[in-house]
C-alpha cells in the first residue's frame, strides 16, 4: 500500500479493465475503497504434475494441485480484514503477463515444484514477488495461505528474532534441507512496531505459525481402534516446543487467520491510511481520472468519491 501521493501515482499501471465505444478503461488504483493488489497466474496450463516425486506417506490418498479457485479464496479471506483487493492482471493479446521491473506485483508460478515465496522474500517492497505453486496441494491449503501472508510483509511467527524467548526449536529432529524453515529473520513489521505489545506480541496461534510436529521425522505408527473400525496414525517427533506453559503443543499454529493476525492486517492495510492519500489524490484531474466507472454495474463510483452522483471524471 502506497504511503504517499507520488507512491499511489507509480503503482497505476494503465492495465485495460474494459472498454465502452472508443475509451479504455483501465484497473484504478483504487477500488471498493479498497487499495488495489495486482496477480496473475503463470504455467496454469502447462504446469507438470509433480505429484509422483512427493515422498508423503499419505496411505493412498490422492492429492489435488490448487487452482485459481483457492487463490481467490485465500485472497478474499485477507480482504474481509485489510483495505486492500486482489485484481488479476489479463494477458496481452499475446498472451503474456507483463509488468514493469519496479511494480508491486504478485506472480504465482506452477514452473517450480514447492510452494512457498521465491528467494524467502518478504513483501512491502518494491517488485514482483513470486510465489512458487507448483507444489501447493488443495488438502494443505495452509502453506499457499501463509505464502500469501508472507508476500503481504509477514514473516513466520515462529521465525521472528524474538522467538527464542517462546519456542525451543528442535532441529535435531528435522531433515537438514528444511532447516531454512526455522531460522530466525532479522525482520521486524515496521520500524515503529512494539513487538512486545498487541498485536504485535508473540502468536502461538497464527496462521503462519507451524504446528509442533510440522517437517519432523515420522517416528512410528500409532494404532487407532480394532477391527474394522483400525486406523493407523504417523506419530512425529516435537519440533517447536512452546516455553509458555499455559500454551498445549496441540495448540500451536492454526489453519485460519488469529485474532492477532487480523487486527495486524488492519493496521498494516488500514483504510484510515489510505484515506488521506485518496483524497489527495483526486484534487487534480489527472488523479480523477484514476477513479473510472464501473460498466457492468450501471456506472457506480469506485474509490473515496464523497459525490457518487457526479459524472465520469473522464
């Protein structure tokens, strides 16, 4: 989200959203009062099944790559909190998805058998941002969430510099190649952020916090009933030990968003910061004309428009 009126200017990119007789309408910076996050897909088509090279032990279960269904999904889940909305960029007409270097852009890519954000990037920064699908599955839809999260400028709970005062992390029971996962980050949310205060404070129920046996080794298997009603279980070794006692390992992590997680996604994309900018914004004609009109819906005003019946600012 831009933080300035010149900022808000650079990220207009002049993408056509529809046309009517001889204009183009391009995507505004702006819409529903809600500032404007460009994506779009690539390798949905062509993308590999990578499902045969995944060593899960799921007995048999078959797994499902995600679509666009559950991008969407887990873009309007954040937008129920934050004052921002997801707009897919629409190819060219070669087909191809194009932005300028510098542009805040989220790339999902089936090109790449994992599923997390390219080079650990953390988001609110300038440039493309990709996020690695290719291996996100529709029964663990918590790793493409947190993903998401991550490309929005939150980092791992479990990750941050402070977590040692928290959690024990027992990488002596983890495979050394996702050992990646659970370095600490030398990030904090923003430089005015008190991460000894709410929301901020530690969050053993994030959504982007790992549960305690996530990526540890299978240990043995645990048999559930008798009869026709057995059921064998994966037991794994404890990889995050929560140090507050109050807090149950069970209890770690989430698959949906905390409280905490919420009320931070409201700060960082409030709409109370945006206002001002908006404002600014359409005191010249050319920021007007950033606020087009919506066809499809009989003309209604997108953006803070204090007059919705005044006419096209084109």
């Amino acid at each position: 989200m831009p933080t300035t009126t010149s900022e808000a200017y650079k990220m207009q990119l002049n993408d056509t959203l529809y046309k009517k007789g001889s204009k183009s309408y391009s995507t505004p910076m702006f819409s529903d009062n809600k500032f404007v996050i460009r994506y779009y897909i690539i390798g949905k088509a062509q993308h590999k099944p990578w499902w045969d090279e995944i060593d899960i032990n799921y007995h048999n279960v078959k797994l499902h790559s995600i679509t666009s269904k559950e991008i969407v999904a887990a873009h309007e889940e954040i937008e129920k909190y934050a004052c921002i909305k997801f707009a897919s960029l629409l190819p060219d007409l070669y087909g191809d998805n194009t932005t300028p270097n510098d542009f805040p852009v989220i790339v999902y890519s089936y090109y790449a058998p994992y599923c997390k954000v390219k080079d650990d990037k953390i988001g609110r920064q300038p440039g493309v941002i990709i996020i690695y699908i290719g291996r996100c599955i529709k029964e663990k839809q918590i790793e493409l969430q947190r993903a998401v999260m991550q490309a929005l400028g939150f980092i791992h709970e479990h990750r941050r510099p402070d977590r040692d005062f928290y959690v024990n992390v027992h990488l002596d029971v983890v495979e050394q190649q996702y050992w990646s996962l659970f370095e600490r980050v030398n990030y904090n949310f923003a430089p005015y952020i008190d991460m000894t205060k709410e929301p901020f404070y530690y969050d053993y129920y994030s959504l982007t916090h790992f549960s305690y046996k996530e990526y540890g080794r299978h240990i043995s298997m645990k048999k559930i009933g008798s009869g026709k009603n057995t059921k064998y279980v994966q037991e794994y070794n404890m990889v995050l030990e929560p140090l507050c006692k109050s807090v149950p390992k069970g209890d770690l992590g989430s698959a949906i968003l905390s409280a905490r997680d919420q009320k931070r996604l409201q700060i960082f994309y409030s709409c109370e910061k945006l206002q001002p900018i908006v404002d600014d914004v359409i005191r010249t004609a050319e920021g007007r004309n950033l606020f087009y009109y919506n066809a499809a819906e009989k003309h209604n005003p997108w953006g803070y428009r204090k007059n919705v019946g005044q006419p096209n600012p084109d």
